[in-house]
C-alpha cells in the first residue's frame, strides 16, 4: 500500500521546520535560566524569528511551489506575508519585554514559546492550500492566543477576555469548519487549487456551494472581526494584558487576510459574484459601527478595537472589486492594494500599541484617553510620534495609511462601485474625529501626570523607527505596493 | 428486512433514547451516564458501516477516557441544577422556534437530492481494512497536518501547566540536623536598652 508515495520537499517548508524545533528547543532551554529577566530566552526567540527571515529569503525561488501533498503552498505571496510576519513579531516582542518583565505572573519563558507557536500556527495558514492545513494553522494560532491572553490571570478582565475568546473563537471555528465540510461535500476536494478545478470544470450542485460559502464567510468574518461577528473585538483588546493585544492586533491580521485569499480568491473565485456581495455588506456595516462606536469610547485601547473593526471593514472593500461582472482585470490591483492595506495597518497598529505599552509603568496600564493628556509636555517627541500614528490611522495624506486608503479607493472606483467609495469616505471622515481626539488631547489639555517618561532605550529607538516609517513609507508608498502587487502578480 | 437493518433500528433506538436523557436527566451523573451509552451505541452503528477504525477510536477515547474524566468533574463539583434551570421553560419557546427554523431551513438545502448518496456508493470494497488505510495515509500523504496536531496538542499542555503551575510550594518542615547543632545564640539575643528613668 502507498509504494508510490515520495517523500515531500522539506525546502520551501524550511522556516516553519525551523521555527518548530527551534521553539521545542527554547522550551527546554528556558527551563534551566535562572535569570529573572530571561534574557537568554528572549535574545534566542529574537535570533529564531531573524533565522526564520534569512532562511525564508534564501530559500525564496519566486515560483509557486506545492509540497506535503500539495497540503504545503509555497508562492511570493506567501515569502512576503511571512517576512512582514517575522518583522512584526519581531517588534511585537521588542515593545512587550519592559511590560512582562514589570508583571510578575506574565514573566515567563512561555510567554516566548507560546509567541513563537503563534507565529507557526500564523505561517502555515499563510501557507495553506487545503481546508485541514488552514483549519490547523488557525487552530495553533487561537490555541496560543486564549493561553496569552489568560496569563495574567490575577486580573479579572484578563480572565474574562480570555473565556469570551475561547468560546467565540470556538464558535468561529465551528462554522468555518461546517462551511469547509460543506464545501467538501460539493466538490470532493479539501484542496483549494484541486476545487478551483473542480469548479471550473463544472456540474457543482451550486445550492450545497452556496450554502458551504455563507458558514465559510462567516467564520473568516468572525476571524477578522468584522461586523455583525465583531462582538469579541473589543472585550478581547481591553481585557488581554496590553502586550498580548498588541499581538493580537497586529500580527494575525497577516494571517487572517492570507486565509482569506487562498480561500476566497484561490479556492473559490468562480464564486466571486456570490461573496463579493456578502463581503460588502460586511464592510459597510464594520465601517459604520466600528467608526461610530469607537467615538464613545474613553479606554484607549477599547477605541483601538473598534478602530480595529472599521480599518478591516475597509480592507474588505478591496477584496470585493476584484471581479466585476465575471471581468477579473482589476482583480491584481484590487488584491494587492488589500493587501497593502493590511500591511499597513498591522505598521500602524503595532506602533500604536507600542506606544500605550511605553507609556504604561508597573502596576500603571496607560491604557485611558485621559491618560495621554498633554504628552507633548512630558516628552515633545514621542507625542510627535503618536501624533504621525494617528494622523496616518485617520488617512491624513502623506502618512502609509493615507495611500493605503487611496489604494483600496481607488480600486473600488476602478471597479465602478461609486456609492461604496463615497460610504467609505464619508465613515473614514467620521472616523478621523476620534484618532485626532487623542492628537489634541496630548497637545492642548495639561497632563494629569507629570512625571517623564522611563521606557528603556532599545524600546524609544524601535517606537520612533516605527513611528517614522509611517512617515517614510508615507512618501515613498510605492516601495511596499509594488512588492505587494509584484507578489500577486506570480502567485495568483 | 434483513439482520443488517434490524440491528441499525436496534442501535438507533438506544441512541436515540440514551441522548434524549443526557439532556432530560436530573442527575449530572445519569446524565454522564447516558452520554457513554450514546457514544458506544454510535460505535457500533460505525462498525455497521464498516468503520471500524472510528468505532473503535471513539469508544476507546470518548468512553474510555474523556467521559471517566467528565465523570470525575461532576462527582467532584457540586453543580446546582436547580438555578441552571431556572428560566428554562421561558426560554423555551423561542429557543425551540429559532431551533425549529434552522433545522428547517437546513432540511431544504440538505434535503435536496445532492445529498442523497446511494448506500451501494458509500460501502467499502471487500478486504480493505480501513485501519491500515488510515494509518498509512496518516504517515504519508497527511504527515504535516499530523505533525500539526501534535503541536497543537502541545500547545494545550504547555498552555494548561502556564495557566495553573503556581511554582513549588514552600511548606515547613523540619531539619533534625539544624535542630541538633543548634546553638543557645541563634535562638535567644540580648538586647542592650537604656534604661527608662521616669
């Protein structure tokens, strides 16, 4: 039986075989540090993610190549998804070092591991080209993240978060996997280019697809945290340790646009007239709601959450004009400006955090509005930096999330779907309202707090090349989007 | 009706029953119970369709091992059903017309003809043991997702020792050899006052 089986092509998988025996050797290192601050557990953690990047550069060949019995994909898409992944983990474990080492329950070795799992689980749903791979890498990756979430279990909030985590992520899954079973069902294939096929070919029983693609939908919706399956964003952002919500809020939106990619554009193109239109509704209302909800909130990293919501919202928009009316000519620029939005945004929203996690002392979180009163009188330039934060959130021209919104604009416009881009304006407009809020909180009202700011150096050097890549990258967008474009362009 | 079909009606009636019970018995632990009973009797209706593998795994793993657990949780906890109760029969009925409705609108999409699979479709050809099969596809073509779980699986420990591990504990405890080499100083010390004048 299986005679005919080969052995599969470790190579393109060689960053995830790595990062898995490099987190199994971590876990068994850290047991023998004695130092309280683990710093050999952190610089080790560090080198793997870095070792990840230089192994995924040199064993980058550009092509599309399939290995694991075409379980494993490994394209451009992939290679540039996963180097923004490793740079923003990377940051994510920088900010976070003087926040856990300043809580005692939360400074331990797992907390590494468990990122680095995160980090696994994040690369092989960008890899993914069948529904049980995908199914896995989210698993890893949720799994990782409820136990994160729950470290700090002396606090109340944290606990709860955590439990609402875990039973919607749950939820979640339940569907997504319904809708994968479903799927299966129609077409006799989990993999994605083996039911693109089949979908090609025709003779699908189009009722069993559509019925598979709304849970599909819905449970990749839940995962972006779109509305109306967004209900577990802002409990989730608010009540996790903030060095943990700024993982969440960055990283696995990466991952989660990847998913959505291979499942939506690879898997199930044929269908595009179908998810398009759920897609939109999605956007428009996250849009709406988490524009509008966000303006109540007075806990920082709460209005984040909602901001969160409104900003996936939008990068819904570019995934829904790629096909217009079975045309797929824009679907390239429609795809890539998505994806650069997101890139973008997980920047932005990493130094965001980052900054709340500067600001926060042990025993303080910094994590209300009022808490950032008069900055600028405490330190000029980090209030500068915070200030290009959120002017490049609110899409102020010239900072990246100013192109980002013009890119995906543009590609609704080039789709014809005027009324949507004039909806995205308009709640973008709304939007703007709470993100300049903090800018004149931080420069026109006194501080409540007078005292300077004490966050180490390497953490002032990474939050001010954060907050200045915004800026840069703000002139010169064309560096990221034509990486991006170029990646979709030989893996689509 | 042939032996085949009896025995499918046979288990059907026990499952049936046994589930209604989980969910109707006042008894935590009746109602634990009865949830062994399905998962056997589900067993055996897989062996029917010549499934052997999962019937074995689920009587091994879900009787044999998550259900002893289940049952050891509910002896040790004591649940109050009482309060669960509460409320339920005012809930019921829209719980039961949203329920109803959704079995419904399934029933339509599913009950279409696509999913009617012919049972000739759905049998096994003779001699092949679908155990060999599916250990050896597990080991070949599905070895990554294999891999996978098993850090998943990983993950749950590392993350349930994280979540519960409070450190080793420091309890009193007495060293014979400290007691016998101690010496008057280390347990009396004379203090040098001044004297209070008043």
């Amino acid at each position: 039986m299986f005679d005919n089986f080969v052995v599969p092509d470790l190579l393109p998988a060689a960053p995830e075989l790595f990062l898995a025996f490099m987190a199994l050797v971590i876990l068994m290192i850290d047991l023998t540090v004695k130092d309280r601050r683990r710093t050999l557990t952190f610089a080790l953690t560090q080198l793997t993610l870095v070792g990840c990047a230089v192994i995924q550069l040199g064993t980058s060949t550009g092509d599309v190549v399939y290995t694991f019995s075409n379980m494993f994909v490994d394209d451009l898409m992939a290679d540039l998804l996963k180097l923004f992944l490793y740079m923003t983990v990377i940051m994510v474990l920088f900010y976070s070092r003087a926040y856990i080492l300043d809580r005692e329950v939360m400074n331990k070795g797992e907390y590494y591991v468990l990122a680095l799992f995160a980090t696994l689980g994040m690369m092989v749903m960008i890899s993914a080209n069948n529904f049980v791979t995908i199914y896995l890498g989210l698993e890893l990756l949720s799994l990782s993240l409820y136990a994160m979430v729950a470290m700090n279990r002396e606090s109340v909030t944290s606990t709860e978060a955590a439990m609402k985590y875990f039973v919607l992520g749950a939820l979640a899954s339940g569907l997504l996997l319904y809708g994968m079973s479903m799927i299966y069902g129609a077409t006799g294939s989990l993999e994605i280019t083996g039911i693109a096929e089949r979908l090609y070919g025709g003779g699908v029983n189009k009722s069993v697809l559509t019925f598979g693609l709304v849970f599909l939908v819905a449970g990749l919706a839940f995962k972006l945290g779109v509305v109306p399956f967004h209900m577990w964003i802002p409990d989730v952002y608010h009540g996790a340790p903030t060095s943990v919500t700024l993982f969440i809020g960055s990283a696995p939106k990466l991952a989660a646009f990847a998913i959505v990619m291979r499942l939506l554009v690879n898997g199930l193109i044929t269908m595009a007239q179908d998810w398009q239109a759920m897609l939109v509704i999605l956007s428009v209302l996250s849009m709406a709601i988490g524009n509008l909800a966000a303006i109540a909130q007075t806990n920082l990293k709460r209005m984040l959450a909602y901001s969160a919501i409104s900003h996936m919202g939008f990068m819904l928009l570019g995934i829904t004009t790629g096909v217009v009316g079975g045309d797929a000519r824009f679907a390239l620029n429609a795809y890539s400006s998505a994806m650069f939005y997101v890139v973008a945004y997980v920047l932005m929203s990493a130094g965001t955090f980052g900054m709340i996690l500067l600001m926060a002392r042990a025993g303080f979180e910094a994590d209300n509005l009022d808490d950032f009163k008069g900055l600028n009188k405490r330190s000029p330039w980090f209030a500068g930096i915070m200030m290009m934060l959120m002017f490049s959130m609110a899409g102020v021209p010239f900072f990246i999330g100013f192109f980002a919104k013009f890119a995906v604009l543009q590609a609704v416009v080039a789709a014809g779907y005027m009324w949507l881009a004039i909806v995205a304006v308009l709640f973008s407009l709304i939007g703007a309202f709470y993100y300049l809020r903090v800018v004149k909180l931080m420069y026109f009202d006194a501080p409540l707090d007078e005292s300077p700011l004490t966050a180490a150096l390497d953490m002032r050097i990474l939050i001010s090349a954060n907050g200045l890549a915004v800026a840069l990258l703000g002139i010169f967008p064309q560096v990221i989007m034509s990486l991006c474009a170029y990646a979709l362009l030989r893996s689509l | 009706m042939d032996f085949q079909t009896l025995v499918f009606f046979f288990l059907s009636a026990i499952l049936i029953v046994a589930s209604l019970r989980v969910i109707t018995a006042r008894n935590p632990v009746h109602a634990a119970l009865h949830l062994i009973l399905a998962f056997f009797t589900c067993g055996g209706i897989w062996a029917l369709l010549q499934a052997e593998f999962l019937a074995i795994a689920i009587i091994l793993v879900y009787v044999g091992a998550v259900m002893v657990l289940f049952l050891f949780v509910v002896m040790m906890l004591d649940i109050n059903l009482d309060r669960i109760r509460q409320g339920f029969w005012s809930y019921l009925p829209l719980g039961a017309m949203l329920g109803i409705l959704m079995v419904m609108e399934m029933g339509l999409v599913l009950g279409s003809k696509y999913f009617q699979v012919p049972a000739a479709d759905a049998l096994m050809p003779a001699g092949v043991s679908n155990t060999k099969s599916i250990g050896a596809l597990m080991f070949t073509d599905f070895v990554y997702p294999f891999e996978l779980a098993s850090i998943i699986l990983l993950v749950g420990m590392i993350a349930a020792i994280v979540l519960t591990h409070r450190g080793p504990k420091k309890s009193k405890y007495t060293n014979p050899n400290q007691q016998v080499f101690v010496k008057a100083k280390d347990r009396v010390r004379v203090l040098q006052m001044p004297v209070e004048k008043d």
